[in-house]
C-alpha cells in the first residue's frame, strides 16, 4: 500500500515536472549573464557546437536546469531538466516548430562536455542568430551566457554570359568563340547564391586580371546576386587557347567555386610568298613552284592564278601553315604575264595577301641560227649588233638622288636598282653581278630578283662595290656599265690589330694602338679602362688620333693599373658599338729554379736538375754557368729552352766547380742560384744545394747514419764477447799466451796481386771505411782467430774466419800498421801477401 502511495507521489511530480519553467524576456537582475556573446561559425550542414558554462560555482552545488534560447523567441528552443533526478537522467524537452519533427537528431546535449554541451547538426542558414544559455543552480544564482551563431553558405557556382556589344554576339559554353582577331569582347560573371556575399575574380591562368565585383540584388527569397564584368580586347594571336576562370569566394571555412572558358580565335593570314622565284623559266618545260602561307586560324586557302586564269595546285596544311605547290608548263606567249598567289581566310573577306612575279620564259635558239652564229660573214656579225639588247642600269626612282659619287647610302636601309633594257628580239636572259660575281635570289639575306628591277633590303658594308645587269635575246647578250654603291657606316675595329695583349711590368711604357674603319673615315677617338672594379675614361691628352687609328701611351703604376683599355670611335653615323679591346697583363722578371740537385752520374761528367719557377708571366729559359771555384776561370755554359735540367759533359777529376743557375724572360734574368761540387778522380756523385748536403736533405741522413752506426756497434759488441770467450778456452791452463808463429822474412811484395788486394789511392782516393768482415774457410790448417784488426787505408777489410760475421772497427789515425796472430805488420801501401794453406785471408774492398 505505501509503495502504491509513493509511486502516485511520485507521478504527480513527475506531472508538476512535465513542461519546463520558462522566463519571459531578457535575463533580470537575479540572473547572471556570463561574459560577452561567443562567436561560432561553421559551414552551412555542419556540426553547431554552442558553448555553455556548467562549471558549479561552489562545492556542493548542482546544476538543476539549462534552458536555450533564440533571440527573437520567447520562449525556450531546448531545455535540460535535472530537478527530482540525477544529471545523466535528466529529462530533455525541444521546441518542434524550430528543430521540426526530427529535433531529437539535429539538437543534442552532451552530458560529459561541461563548456560546449549543446549541438545543432545539419545547420542551415535560419540557424543563424544570438542565442542564451541558462544555467540554474541549486544554490547559486542562474548564470546565462551568449552565443552568436554564425552559418556560412557556400557560394553558389558562378555563371558566365556575354554582353553584346559592337554588334558581335558571343556564344559561350566551355569555349569563347570563335571570335575573330580585333574583336572587343565583354563577360558577365554572376553568382546568385552565398552567405555572406561571395567576391568574384578573374583569372587568366593564375594570374588575376579583374578583381572588381559589385552586389546587384539582395533579396530574401530571390538571395543575393553578385556580378563582375571582364573586359577584352582587342583579342591577339597571344590570347588563343587562353583560360579564362571566374571565381567565387566568401569564406576561409568554405571552398571557391568557379566556372572557366577557352577563347578560340580566327587568326589572320600573317604572310604569302613564292619560294625562291626563278629568274626565267623554259618554254615546254614542267616547272614546280610553292607558295606558303602562315598566321592563318582555320588554315588559309591558296589560289593561283595566271594572268586572271585559275590554276589548279595541291595544298598541304600543317598547323596555321599552308603550302601549295604548282606545276607549270609555260609557252612563249606566256612570257611577261603575272602570275601571283593569293591566300584568304574566309572569316576575314576584306583581307587578301598576294605575292606575284612576271614570267620570263625562255626558247632554245633554232638549228639554223647555230650555224650562222659559229662563224658569221661580216654583214652577219654586224646584223647581230644591231640587234644586241641596249642595257643601262639606274637607282630606284626614291633612291636617284644622293647616290653618286662621295655620297651613299647608311647602313641598314633598303636599295633599288633598276636594269633598263630596249631589245628586239625581246631579251628572255636577265642577270646580275656584284664585283663580278653572280647574284643569285636570297630573300633571308635580303637579295631579291623581281622582274628587271634588283632589291637589297638592309644592306651591309659588304654589300657596297660595283654592280651590273645583263640581258640576252636569241641573237646576242649585253652587260650594263656599272654602278657603284657606297654603304656609310658607323667605324669598327680592323680584324687584325698589331697587338691586343700587352704584357707589361710596372712603369714600363707602352704605345697602344687602336686601328679601326669606317665610312666616312671617324672624327675622333674615347678610350677607357676597365680594371673590374671601376670603369675611368682617360684624358685625351694621353693619346694621339689620326684619321684611321689612335695611340695611346699607358704605363701601369700599381696592380689596379692592369685590366683591359678600350677604344672607341666615332663618325658621322655615330660611335662604334663594340670596342676595340686591349688586355694589359702583368708581368716581372721570372723567379729562380727551385729544388736545384747536383748528381755527377760518371767520372768526367755531372748532372743538375732543378725545378721550374715562376715564368713572370713570359716565356722563360735556363741558363747554367760553370766556373773553377779557386781560379774564377768559365769552364762551360749550358742553355735549356724548356726545364733547368743540365748534363755537364768533359769535367776534370779533382776539381772544384762553383755552378750558377738563373732563368731569364723578356723582361730580364732571376736571382742565381749557385752551387759547389767538387769531381773526385773517380766519380762519386755528389749534390750541393741550399739546405742539402750531397744532394740529400740533411735531417734524413743524420738520423740514418745514427741507427747505422748504433746497429754496427750493438753487432760489434755481441761479436767482441764471442770472440774473447772462445779466446780464453783455448788458454785454458797456461798463463803464457802462446807465442805466435814468426812472419816470413824479407817477402818480396806480389807483382800480381790477388782479387784480395788492397787497392792503391790512385785507384781510388775516396774510400771510407764501413766495415770488416771475419770469417774462415775449410780445407785444412786449421783456423786463425785475430785480436786486432787495423788498416792503414780507408776500405773493406774481408776476413774469412770460421764465425762468417761482419766486425765493424774504428780505425785511429795513429796506427800505421795490421796486427793478426798470423802475421807480422805491414807497411802502409803494401798488399796483403797470399793466403796460408788453411784459407785463412784478409782483403778490403771499396765502400760507397
């Protein structure tokens, strides 16, 4: 029963609790409004997230009720009622007439997003406005917040329609045109739809060219309408195939929309001409002929016609190029008609290019005629003067004047001449000679044969000299006199100039020399220089001019005296355009070899080797010079074109050499580097230069003779010991050394020494000891062991023992004598006697 009770309780509650509490107006006093109206945008069917604080301001209070409002409505669009329940069951109402029957889907309330709860999904433009959040606490004052909801639209996508004007009307879809070259043409670009108003611009390409727009109707029901007006004219062949793109842009939020256009245009022919036009042409002979003709959109149509005939021709069309080709087969009537080749576009019909050239056509002479014209009787031969053609030749009628004599005719302009010929028979043979040689037609060199007339269009100085016409009928042929044409133009410089580089040293002088031409001869002369840094012109009283050529006297005084001089003339027509060019190059006397090495490779001669310096910036060569270094007297001198290397040949042994080398250019000779070198009797190579001692640098040699002589004594040392140790067990028991065997008396010394001898100084005088060598052989008479071991000349000692090792000695200037327990001594200078039976011997050879 009580449960029944609480249920009803509970209903009526939930009655009291069915429809929201609504304000009326504005928030009151009571109320709390929090902060300024926050702006949202978003794009028109998006997602709406509207802010609302739901932060309790104090602990232990709850959120009881949240209402939205629309500024304009009364009453509440959304409410979110947690009175009588907890928050995540809370009861949720919407307006129906503003979110319609579907409501429920496009309005939401998030219960776990505390600063953005309420969503609008699928926003549309009546979305827009102010709406209130307000927020109910249990305890704390109502807080209210402001939204200002902003719902952007896209723009609509822009339309483009032409504007008639000058009577030209324009039809556009995807392509403008076609319209014809010269027209003015106007565009409408119009966009209906779009909030806030869309801009619109027009882009060729990428390139903005119009960015002007204006508002011409806003409505509600209609909307809003805004149209940009693109201007053309007059269209060129630049603009075919040109993009035009009206676009239309309102917001970041939103993407542009645009519609383009291509413009098609008819072009107009741009040319016609017959290729290479014959200067005659054969009776009863086939004779192919083009004409061509470009510029033209749609291709141009060809027409031939002779003297008002129609021809027919077969036409070729590539692109906005059109090629006819013709084959002719004339008569002899046919010569002196006008035959011309027309093109046409026929969207142009007031526009017509021709290019058109006389015939003259030519006939082979009779059988009959070739025999009186081999060898013809007097009365013949004065029959076929009389009918020689009378040719003059003239200037042009606008040329006639001015061309005679001293006077000419500028660079650059167009002549004409004129071949006057009276014939009868009519001459069918016409040509042209320049300086006696053949002129042929060449219109991209500006030669061109029409008829009896001859054109040069912008004539060069190498287009003046002498010139002739002549003509020929059946009967005879006739040459003008000739006509000279003198072409003037502005001075240049002359191809071949004494000199363009000058290589100079510091305050040398120089005498530069400019020479150049021209017609009239040049008035005076500028000259500047160029150091890359700075660009002088330099007073006139530093140069002299004459007529043809100008000289200028420059010496360099510091480096930035060296650069290139140029040199400038003038004369009537003007100042040259390009200079003449002179480059001042530095240069000095060249540096001194380097590196120099003496070598002396056999006993008569020696070799020097140097390395290449600095050449100063001219072509260099060597020179060595050989002098007695006690006497001063010159021994030799040796020249080298190309490197300081030098082979001294027919040098005495023994004497001493002081050796000078230099180098030289134009500009003088280098320091010298000298040398010494002294050549022994026998050739020992030796090498003397500036931090070297016998061609070695002296740190290396140092450090090698060091360990040599550490490891020779560390040898001795081990050999030594050995030696004493066997020594004293062979005494073993006696205090008395035994007594040696006694030398043999009075031994005449060998006549024929032995391949052990010892060798004589003047043999060889620059021994130097290194080493001696111990050892014995078999064979009997037992072995021999030596105490001391010394020589009276520097050598190689030899001495085979039984240990086989080598002994190194130091030999002391005071002993004169060889003591062994074998022998006696020797005087200094004799040869070591021969061998006892046993193979005991001693010999010393030369060390290097």
């Amino acid at each position: 029963m009580n449960e029944r009770k609480e249920k009803e309780e509970k209903d009526k509650e939930d009655e009291k609790y069915r429809e929201p509490v609504f304000v009326r107006g504005p928030p009151g006093p009571e109320d709390l409004l929090h902060g300024p109206p926050k702006r949202v945008e978003v794009l028109e069917k998006g997602l709406a997230r509207l802010p609302c604080d739901l932060q309790v301001p104090a602990h232990g209070d709850n959120v009881v009720l949240v209402l939205w409002y629309k500024i304009g409505i009364r009453t509440p669009i959304y409410s979110f009622d947690v009175r009588g329940r907890d928050f995540m069951n809370a009861k949720k109402w919407w307006d129906e007439a503003h979110f319609g029957q579907g409501g429920r889907e496009r309005g939401k309330f998030l219960h776990g997003d505390q600063q953005r709860p309420f969503t609008i999904q699928d926003v549309t433009e009546v979305d827009s406005g102010l709406y209130r959040c307000r927020v109910d606490f249990k305890f704390s004052p109502t807080r209210n917040g402001l939204v200002n909801l902003t719902v952007i639209v896209p723009p609509g996508t822009p339309e483009i329609q032409p504007i008639r004007r000058h009577g030209v009307q324009v039809k556009v879809g995807r392509i403008l045109g076609p319209v014809n070259e010269g027209t003015y043409v106007e565009l409408l670009c119009r966009c209906r739809h779009g909030d806030p108003s869309p801009q619109l611009r027009w882009f060729r390409g990428d390139v903005v060219i119009d960015g002007t727009w204006e508002v011409f109707q806003e409505d509600r029901v209609q909307g809003v309408e805004v149209r940009n007006v693109l201007s053309l004219g007059p269209l060129t062949p630049s603009d075919v195939g040109g993009n035009l793109t009206c676009q239309a842009w309102n917001h970041e939020l939103a993407p542009p929309t645009s519609t383009s256009i291509i413009i098609k245009l008819n072009l107009k022919p741009r040319r016609v001409e017959i290729r290479e036009k014959p200067n005659f042409l054969s009776a009863a002979v086939e004779t192919k002929l083009e004409c061509e003709t470009w510029g033209s959109l749609p291709s141009a149509y060809i027409n031939w016609t002779l003297a008002d005939k129609n021809l027919t021709a077969t036409t070729t069309e590539v692109g906005n190029r059109t090629l006819s080709e013709l084959r002719l087969r004339v008569r002899k009537e046919d010569s002196g008609k006008l035959l011309s080749c027309t093109a046409r576009n026929p969207h142009f019909p007031n526009l017509v290019l021709s290019d058109a050239f006389i015939l003259n056509v030519h006939c082979e002479l009779k059988e009959s005629l070739d025999s009186d014209a081999v060898d013809p009787s007097t009365s013949d031969r004065s029959r076929l003067d009389e009918d020689a053609p009378d040719v003059s030749l003239r200037w042009g009628a606008s040329l006639a004047l001015g061309l005679d004599g001293k006077d000419g005719i500028e660079e650059g302009k167009d002549v004409y001449l004129e071949c006057i010929v009276h014939a009868s028979p009519p001459a069918h043979i016409l040509s042209w000679t320049h300086n006696g040689v053949s002129l042929v037609q060449n219109v991209s060199k500006g030669v061109i044969l029409s008829n009896y007339s001859l054109v040069l269009q912008n004539v060069r100085r190498e287009s003046g000299g002498e010139y002739r016409c002549s003509a020929s009928n059946i009967l005879n042929a006739t040459t003008s006199p000739p006509l000279y044409l003198n072409v003037k133009y502005a001075p240049v410089c002359r191809e071949n100039q004494d000199r363009t580089v000058y290589r100079l040293s510091r305050r040398e002088e120089a005498s530069v020399k400019c020479q150049v031409f021209g017609h009239p001869p040049p008035t005076s002369f500028k000259w500047t220089f160029n150091n890359t840094s700075d660009l002088v012109d330099i007073p006139q009283e530093r140069y002299t001019s004459g007529q043809e050529e100008s000289v200028l006297r420059y010496i360099p005084m510091t480096e930035l005296d060296y650069g290139s001089l140029q040199c400038w003339s003038s004369n009537k027509l003007g100042t040259q355009q390009i200079p003449c060019i002179f480059h001042v190059i530095p240069v000095r006397i060249p540096d001194p070899p380097q590196n120099c090495t003496l070598m002396n490779s056999s006993p008569d001669s020696l070799e020097v080797d140097c390395d290449v310096g600095f050449d100063g910036g001219l072509p260099q060569q060597f020179l060595l010079v050989v002098h007695d270094e006690e006497t001063g007297e010159l021994l030799n001198n040796l020249s080298s074109p190309k490197e300081p290397v030098f082979r001294i040949q027919g040098l005495e042994g023994g004497r001493g050499l002081r050796l000078s080398i230099f180098s030289f250019n134009d500009k003088g000779r280098s320091p010298t580097v000298s040398l010494s070198a002294t050549i022994p009797s026998m050739a020992a190579k030796r090498t003397t230069g500036q931090g070297l001692v016998r061609g070695i640098p002296l740190a290396p040699v140092l450090a090698i003779l060091l360990g040599v002589v550490g490891g020779l004594l560390l040898v001795a040392l081990v050999i030594l010991g050995l030696l004493r140790r066997r020594g004293s067990s062979r005494g073993t028991g006696s205090s008395t050394p035994p007594t040696p065997p006694a030398p043999p008396q009075n031994r005449p010394p060998s006549s024929s020494p032995s391949k052990h001898s010892l060798m004589t100084d003047e043999e060889n005088p620059d021994l130097i000891l290194h080493h001696v060598q111990a050892g014995g052989g078999g064979g009997g008479g037992g072995t021999s062991s030596g105490k001391e071991i010394l020589v009276t000349d520097p050598g190689r000692l030899t001495y085979p023992g039984s240990l086989g090792v080598s002994l190194p000695i130091w030999l002391h200037p005071s002993r004169q004598s060889l003591e062994m327990s074998q022998w006696s001594s020797f005087e200094q200078g004799s040869s070591i006697p021969q061998l006892r039976p046993n193979h005991t011997s001693l010999s010393f050879s030369p060390a290097r």
